[in-house]
C-alpha cells in the first residue's frame, strides 16, 4: 500500500506540474521556467522510479520463498524519491 500512495503522489505532482507549465510561461521570467522544468522533470523522474520500484515490488511477492529485507519501506522511499 506504501508504494501505491507514493507512485499516487508523484502522479500527482507531474500533473500539477504540468498544468501550472502555462501559467510561468506566460509569465516570462527565465529564473520560474527553469525551476518548474526542473520540477517537472524531478516529478517525472519521480513516476518512472515509483513504477519501477512496484514492479519490484510485485516480483518480491510472486517469488516462493519469502525474502525479508530489513527497513524494507524507508529504503524504498529512499529509492523512489
């Protein structure tokens, strides 16, 4: 449940990212636009991370034996964010 809300989150961010885009760019200041390139490109960036990081996920769950790794959430976030 961990990684869903966090892949929801970073989703999340990439649209608002992306539909306040237009809005700094009519406002014409370079110094705006490059930090909300550089945070839409974090955000998406972010996204690509969470799937990969469910995708792992999923494949830990499908496996036979069960793998314990220990703090396994905090280095997770650690890798997605």
């Amino acid at each position: 449940m961990h990684v869903l809300i966090n892949l929801f989150v970073a989703l999340f961010l990439l649209n608002v990212a992306f539909l306040s885009n237009e809005y700094v760019a009519h406002a014409k200041e370079v110094i705006a636009c490059r930090v909300m390139a550089g945070f839409m490109h974090y955000c998406l960036l972010a996204s690509f991370t969470w799937f990969a990081v469910e995708a792992f996920h999923l494949c830990l769950q499908m496996a036979k034996h069960a793998i314990t790794i220990k703090h396994y959430v905090i280095k997770i976030s650690v890798v997605g964010w």
